[in-house]
C-alpha cells in the first residue's frame, strides 16, 4: 500500500459569477490527464454531458483527431455559465493507482465554506460521486440526496441547494444521455 500522500494539483476554479460549485473528489493521477483542468481523464464523460446538454454534441469540448478536451473552451463556457469547481479533498493517499473513489483515503478534507465565501451568488453544491457526497453529508450533518436530487443545507448563514448527480466516470453504469438528463434538470433548477 502507498503512505505518501497527494496535494491537490489545481487551484480552484471560481468564477466571480459562480452560481453553482461542482466538486467532484480529487483528480486521476496526472498519466491520466489530457489536459490541465477539471474533469481531465480522456475517458470521463463529464465535458461530453455538457457538450450533449448545451451544444447537442458530446463531442464539443475534444479537440478534433487528439483525444484531448479543450481546456480554453471549457474555461470559457464555466465562466459565460457560472459553474465553479473543486474537489472535497484537497490531500490524498491513493491506496492503488487509479482514480477510483474507493481507493482514495482522504488526508484533508477542503475547506467548503472558504470556497462558498469566494462565490457569493452560488446557490447550489453539486457532487459528481459517492466520495464527495459523502464528505458534503458529513460536512454540514445532512442527509444524502439520492442520485439526480436536491436537498437543502446551510452554508455560512445561507440556505443552499445540495444536488448529488450520477458520477461522469465510465464505471458508473448509466448511458451517457441519462446522465445528461439528470444534470440538465439541475441546471434547469439552478437557472444555469
């Protein structure tokens, strides 16, 4: 087993305009990136759900003939949109080498409430898997929305919108358009 641990290579991502903060639980290991942002594993699904909802084309966001997503893009599209990112971990200790949730152990939790004083028009939290829902429930002491709901919980004095969405990972077994139909009814909530 691995002991050493993994700092959070990003900065958060936190458009002045953020309506919602997406958080996932901490990025694959870097062999895995195809570009230097959120959501960079060629095989995560998540910039296809947005180029299906948005664009009527997964295939938006890649960089035609590489398989690669467009990093330029993406930030463009989260700051016209208002969607922030981050993960709920921001140290980590990979108990194998790949981006499964379930064999991460979280050495530090991020500090939700720092990032929420950031984006002050934020009106939603929205996990993207079962390790970082898991960290929001235990966080704010709530109870766990079930997959593509919304409960609310109270973050720096304000009420928030909690949405646990279907992971964007590939293992999740749930056809991409489904999951798209999901984070488009969020997104319709949070007028996004």
């Amino acid at each position: 087993m691995n002991n050493i641990s993994e700092r959070h290579p990003l900065e958060p991502f936190l458009p002045a305009n953020a309506k919602i903060l997406m958080l996932g639980s901490f990025p694959p290991p870097r062999a895995r990136w195809s570009m230097e942002f959120f959501y960079p594993n060629w095989i995560n699904d998540m910039w296809r759900i947005f180029g299906y909802i948005f664009y009527n084309n997964k295939h938006h966001f890649e960089i035609k003939g590489e398989k690669r997503f467009c990093k330029e893009s993406i930030e463009q599209f989260c700051h016209e949109k208002g969607i922030a990112l981050y993960d709920t971990a921001s140290e980590v200790v990979r108990l194998k080498d790949n981006a499964s949730d379930k064999f991460l152990d979280v050495v530090t939790v991020t500090d939700i409430l720092a990032l929420l004083e950031q984006i002050p028009h934020c009106t939603a939290i929205v996990t993207t898997g079962e390790k970082a829902t898991d960290v929001i429930t235990h966080t704010f002491g709530c109870e766990k929305p079930a997959v593509g709901c919304m409960s609310k919980i109270i973050a720096n004095g304000k009420e928030l919108h909690f949405w646990r969405m279907p992971s964007s990972s590939r293992a999740y077994p749930l056809a991409l358009e489904k999951k798209a139909e999901a984070y488009r009814i969020m997104l319709m909530a949070e007028d996004v």
